[in-house]
C-alpha cells in the first residue's frame, strides 16, 4: 500500500468504476427531472443527428435556451450554459504554448518557421474574426474573409475545398476567444457575438481556470480513475503540460485488472463515492455515437472485451450505445422515414425484464424527442 495525503491507496474493481461514471454523468436519474446537469462545467459535445439535447435528456435535464454552443474541446461543438460563458473561455484556453500548438496539430510548423509563436497567432486570429463577425455569420463567408487578411504562415492547401484558407482548427479554436459562439441548428455552422461578452483573447490560459471549470479537474471528475496520459489524449494536450496541470488533491488507486506501470487517480472529495459505487437494477440508456459517457481515453475499461471496439467505434458511422446499469450492453441505429422512427438494436448481453422494459421506454422518449412515432425496436 502507498500513500498520499494520508490515505491509503485503494484498490477498486471495474465494476465500481462503471457504476461511479454511470453515477457522475447523472446518467441514473429519470426523465425530466432536472434543469441543469454536471457535465455542463466540462460541455456536452454536439456531434451528430441528437447531439447534445439529447445527452442532456438522457441525464434528466429538461430544454433550455439559456444555453451557449462553441468549438471548445478537440475544436467540437461543445454546448454549456450560458452564462459560464467567461468562465469556459478561460478553461478551454490552452495550458501553454506548447499545448497550443498541439491543439492546431500541424499547422504550428509554418507558424513557427516564420518566427510566429503559436498563441501570438491565435490571439491575432481571434482579434480578426471578431472584427468581422459583427451580425450572424456563416462560417464559409467568415473563413473567406478572415483568409483574405491572413498572411502565408497561417493558411494551408485545404484539398476537400480545393481552396487555401485558414488551418481548420487555428479558426476554430479562436472563435470563443474572440467572444463567439455558434447559432444552435444551422448548418453550415453560423457564429454570432455572445451579448455581453467583452473579449480578452487569451489573457488567461486554461490553468487559471476556476476550479469547477478545469478540465484536467474535470476529466478526473467524469472519467476517473484515471491516467494522465489518457487525460492528455482526450484534450490533445502535451503529456508534461497535462502532468503539471494534475490536481493536487487527486489521490492514486489502483484497478485491479491493470498491469504494474499504470498510474490511476481520483479526486480526494470523490474517492468515497468511488468506493461506496454500486450498481442500479434494470436501468437502461439509449445514449448517442458521441456521448460524453462514451468519450474517456480508457477503451478496455468501458469495453473489456477489445473484439467489440470496432462495432462501438468505428472510423465512420458510429452506431449508440445500449447502456445498462453504466455497462455498455450493446449498440442501436435510427431509421427515420415518414415522421415514424425504427431502431435496430444489437444486443451484447441479454437483458432481464426491468432493463427491457427500460429499454422499450427509452426508445418511446428518443422517438418524442425526434418529433417522430416509435413504430419499430428490432433486437437481436
């Protein structure tokens, strides 16, 4: 046994894990139930055809328009409240110039060829594109302008749009910087000006952040326990920029399937929720290809059996998962033709009756949530 912070370093079994992840994602709690959600502080991803209204409905979180969309996180679409908007713009920031040019992946080698520092250059991107998006804005007609005023080091030959223009995520990353955020719904992307938000791109990096709004914090809060390495990859962060970032209160323990060199953590204030974890009965989630719940870097935890991996996460066209009790018991795909909804179901593990009957309900709540009539769940 070793120690930190006076506490002896606990020993914790898979099954514990799901059912504290299961419990910190809200994922337990009824429908409707609620206006707000935790995850909210790290940001529901918008990715897909439900995205984040339906991640937030599956946690129990009745509609909102008190909300904020913005590429934060990976340059996804992250949706969080509105008004924590300051506070995200500081946590989403980089760590340091380093973690910034990781995050803009190659396009920091001309910057930095050119003697340009790679937040000296996100902090001109930003200060650009606030000067141009002064109404509502598509994103096509605000690359165009922002590339007609950028200088050769901060653009690349885009082969999908047989155009050069900015890199992808040196435009993106900037946008919540300059005090924008995207018009829910529109696609192509529409950025507006969020009303009362005065920016200061990057006068403070993402380690300054508030506490409840950190995101190597958060990545504990919602993933733990956890590595740093795996943290690092979930941001595209620097391991070392990730290291020196790691809470001061998380405390090591140990997974009893892990091999000798991994190194997991907790935070101290949720360590007894960790060990105190147990798993409901029969309660079952119909969660979208991008749920937050699905994200952590530590695959064979969620998913032990790694023949499955494929099916969950395939390089195109990832399909739900079936939740129950915070295991992953199989995946679903919609079918939608005519205002009525079908779903095909693949089921990993059998159900008992209280999870299929579960499972039957939830189906009912993603047709509503669609605006569609269930006429179909096909298992097999």
């Amino acid at each position: 046994m070793t120690e930190k912070a006076g506490m002896s370093q606990r020993t914790i079994g898979r099954a514990q894990v799901m059912a504290y992840r299961w419990r910190a994602h809200q994922l337990d709690r009824p429908a409707g139930c609620a206006d707000d959600a935790a995850l909210l502080d790290f940001g529901v991803q918008d990715t897909g055809n439900d995205g984040a209204a339906w991640a937030l409905a599956v946690r129990g979180v009745r509609p909102s328009e008190a909300s904020m969309l913005a590429w934060t996180l990976r340059g996804a679409p992250h949706r969080y409240r509105l008004a924590d908007a300051k506070a995200v713009t500081v946590a989403t920031a980089p760590l340091s110039e380093a973690d910034a040019a990781s995050r803009i992946f190659d396009s920091s080698r001309a910057l930095r060829a050119a003697g340009i520092a790679v937040l000296e250059a996100l902090t001109h991107v930003a200060g650009l594109t606030r000067r141009i998006v002064t109404g509502p804005m598509a994103k096509g007609a605000v690359s165009t302008a922002l590339t007609a005023q950028l200088d050769r080091p901060y653009l690349r030959e885009c082969r999908p749009c047989r155009a050069v223009h900015c890199g992808e995520m040196t435009f993106r990353l900037p946008a919540l910087q300059a005090g924008l955020a995207l018009t829910p719904g529109t696609s192509p992307p529409v950025l507006r000006r969020i009303t009362g938000v005065r920016p200061s791109p990057y006068a403070r990096l993402g380690g300054d952040a508030d506490e409840r709004f950190h995101v190597v914090r958060n990545y504990l809060r919602f993933y733990g326990p956890a590595t740093v390495p795996e943290a690092a990859k979930f941001l595209d962060a620097p391991v070392r920029d990730v290291q020196a970032a790691w809470p001061s209160d998380a405390v090591p323990v140990t997974l009893d399937d892990d091999g000798p060199r991994v190194r997991r953590h907790v935070l101290a204030t949720d360590l007894d929720a960790l060990t105190a974890a147990d798993v409901t009965t029969g309660v079952a989630r119909l969660v979208g290809p991008y749920d937050a719940y699905l994200q952590g870097r530590d695959r064979s935890v969620l998913v032990p059996d790694t023949t499955r991996h494929k099916a969950l996460w395939p390089v195109l066209g990832r399909p739900g998962a079936v939740l129950v009790d915070g295991e992953v018991a199989g995946v679903w795909r919609p079918r939608s033709s005519g205002g009525k909804l079908s779903l095909r179901v693949e089921l990993w593990t059998p159900l008992r009756p209280p999870a299929r009957k579960s499972l039957s309900a939830e189906a009912e709540r993603l047709a509503t949530h669609r605006g569609c009539a269930l006429s179909s769940v096909d298992v097999s």
